[in-house]
C-alpha cells in the first residue's frame, strides 16, 4: 500500500487544513505541554500484591499500586512458573468499557511466549468504578472535564498511570527495565503511542486500532466515529451549552478543553514521529469509522519519515485490515505478539 495520501485530497481541501493547522499551533502556543497534562505530584508506590492459584499452569499475581492522591490502580501479572530470572514484560490496555480481565486471554498468549505479561483498569473502569454501571462513571467524569483541567479521564489519566506502573515494575526482580513492551485495543490503542512517545522507557509498542489523525478528522468532516466513543459525555456538553446540533467548532472545543492538543501537538502524527527509533507496529482496518483510513495514512507516512530520517526503516511496520471494522483479528493479535518476540526477546 503506497503511503502518499495527500495527492488523493483535493487542492482546496488541503488548503484548507493547513489554515486549520496553522490556527491550530496559535491557539494552543499557551497552553500547557504534554508532560504538564499528565504530570501530578508523585506519591509512594506503596504495592500490594497476592498470588492467585490455579491459574492453568501460569503464575498469576493480583496487584495495585498508588499513581496520585486517592488513586490506585488494580492489575494483573502472569508469567510462566520457571520465570525466575528477569524477564521482558508487556503492558496490555484495554479498550473503552472494558477492563484488565478482558485482557486476560491476549496475557496468557504473552505469557506461554515468555514475557511476563500485565493488565491494568483504566481511570473508571473494572474495579475502578465506584459509582453508577458500565461506562456512567467514565463518561461523567469526562463531561466534568469539559469544566475543570483537575483531570483528563479522555487518555491522558491513563498515560500517567501507566508510566507509574512502569516505575513499579521497574522494582520487580522478574522484569528486564530495558525490554519494557507496550500495546492497546482501541481507546487503549491510542493511551499506548501516547505512553510510548512520552516515555523513552517504552522500547517496543504496538497500538491497535487507535491511530488516527484527530486534525484530519475535524478537516474532513470526519469526527463523529470518535465522538460516538464517549457520546454520552458530548451529549452532556451539548446540553450543558445548550447546543441541539454538533458542529466542527464545538467539537474542537471540547477537545480543547478535555484533551488539549489531541489534534495538534499530540495528534497522531506528531506522536508516532516522537517514537522512532523503537519498533512500532501499527495496526489498523480500513473500514472503521473510528480512525478513517486517509488520516491513518498522514500518520503512517509521517512514521515512515521518522524512522527513515533515523536510519530505522526496519523498526517500523504497519497492518490495515482489509474489509474491518473496529475490531482486532486473530491474525492481527498474532502479529502483535510476533513482533514483541522479533524485539523484545534475546
């Protein structure tokens, strides 16, 4: 598949997004930087962990550490009971509505691969939500965010919390800190490129369709799959503005105001270029309305430059899945793992 997709925009549409672009990097020149996003003051990891027996032949650990002030985050680590040197290790991030159990499977493949193999909750989410069903809890606390920058439940919580668990298995005498790798389905496929080109601990990533280009989306008239993702918190702006039919400029104003920057500085782009050198494997369908192809395509070629520039063109693959929705096939599972063994294992 030939990566040139702005030859297939149209002149004025491309004119287009380059004024839109250019508005964008003004607005946002005040506004705080990725790492400020995310940061929050540290506290002590204080973990907790507890073996869980019969579990198939694999060691299984329930585990939870502190990311910030009233947080803590549940997870999961299985590992082959032989496992008694260190060990790479691979982070696995759910999607929306789902948690570290359904997981689970995807852990097991990990872990009879040889990799110690961890699933976590996001913000909201498993045993995370205290409140409500489902995704109430998640999706209310993004409509606050629409109001106060206290928290960025959308993605960025997330990454914060997965660097803290980085920081954690860091003191593991089972994990390798220098074969540390990363992937997520969906919501979670987008948490791991951000994770991934913010934190150079990450040395191998493989996000699941969730690369996207948000900036194409909003110049394309192409947002509404995303939005659908947490459409009962937009819906709750849109009540709350008294707005009864979205738009492209409401909907940059709530990315602005819940996730600054996704369509600019921390668009797809921008973030998969950060992540050159380390191996990255992109996998994506070419029928989801989530991550409409031609802005996967501007995110796949800015990659390809990257690692070509870094002299890394080997280090970089994608896969688009023909006739595919938003979902993950087995193949494309099978590939992901194969590319942690290609990277990860000695």
């Amino acid at each position: 598949m030939r990566l040139n997709p702005m030859r297939r925009i149209p002149h004025l549409l491309l004119v287009g997004l380059c004024v839109l672009m250019a508005g964008c990097a003004t607005a946002t020149r005040s506004r705080p930087t990725f790492d400020q996003l995310i940061a929050r003051p540290r506290v002590p990891l204080a973990p907790a962990a507890e073996e869980i027996p019969n579990t198939n032949g694999l060691v299984q650990l329930k585990f939870s550490f502190a990311t910030e002030a009233g947080q803590r985050v549940p997870g999961i680590l299985l590992k082959q009971p032989d496992a008694t040197d260190r060990r790479p290790v691979v982070i696995a991030l759910h999607g929306t509505g789902g948690s570290k159990a359904n997981m689970l499977a995807l852990c097991r493949k990990l872990a009879t691969n040889g990799f110690v193999a961890v699933a976590i909750d996001g913000r909201y989410h498993g045993e995370r939500i205290t409140t409500g069903k489902g995704t109430e809890q998640y999706f209310a606390a993004i409509a606050r965010a629409w109001e106060s920058s206290k928290e960025h439940p959308l993605y960025y919580d997330t990454v914060w919390d997965v660097q803290r668990l980085v920081d954690y298995l860091q003191t593991r005498d089972d994990v390798d800190p220098k074969r540390i790798g990363l992937l997520g389905i969906s919501k979670g496929g987008i948490e791991a490129y951000l994770t991934t080109a913010h934190d150079s601990r990450i040395a191998v990533t493989v996000p699941l369709i969730g690369v996207q280009s948000f900036v194409w989306g909003l110049a394309n008239d192409a947002w509404a799959g995303r939005i659908k993702t947490f459409q009962p918190a937009f819906d709750e702006v849109m009540r709350k503005t008294g707005r009864t039919n979205a738009d492209v400029a409401l909907v940059k104003q709530f990315y602005d105001r819940v996730i600054p920057g996704i369509y600019d500085r921390c668009d797809g782009p921008a973030m998969l270029a950060r992540i050159a050198p380390r191996p990255l494997l992109v996998i994506n369908s070419d029928s989801d309305p989530n991550t409409p192809v031609p802005g996967v395509l501007e995110c796949l070629e800015k990659a390809r430059q990257a690692y070509q520039d870094k002299d890394a063109a080997d280090r970089f693959a994608f896969r688009i899945q023909v006739a595919t929705g938003h979902q993950v096939k087995p193949e494309s599972e099978r590939a992901a793992i194969e590319w942690f063994v290609r990277w990860l294992k000695p």
